[in-house]
C-alpha cells in the first residue's frame, strides 16, 4: 500500500502537487505550505510526518526541493 500523502515531482514552472489521499491538496512552494494542506486536512504533527516514508512519498526529484525542474 502507497502512502496516504504524495508529494509529486516538481513542476516546470517550480512548486509541487500535493495529493492526500487521492485529493488534491493544492500546489506546495515549499514544506510551510505542505504542513499547511496537512494541518488543514486535520494532521496537527505535519511537519513531523514530512520524512516517515509510510506518511509521505515523494515522487520523482529530491525531498524538501521544490525548484522548476
């Protein structure tokens, strides 16, 4: 089973999308707006969750980067 929370390679023009299970969350600048969407999606300890891989999978690029690619 995939993690409820991905984190998708980052975009030609430079942020990430980001999916909750299943839901788009909303298009991530940087980690204070994907603990944003979690906080909103009701994970109070987001910032805690970003590196547990069985919360959060990040796709294609490097975790914590969200340059153009």
């Amino acid at each position: 089973m995939s993690a409820p929370i991905i984190i998708h390679r980052p975009s030609p023009t430079g942020g990430r999308r980001v999916t909750i299970r299943g839901q788009i969350a909303g298009l991530a600048m940087g980690d204070v707006d994907v603990i944003e969407f979690l906080r909103r999606a009701g994970l109070p300890d987001a910032e805690q969750l970003l590196d547990n891989p069985q919360w959060v999978e990040w796709r294609g690029g490097r975790a914590h980067r969200y340059e153009a690619a």
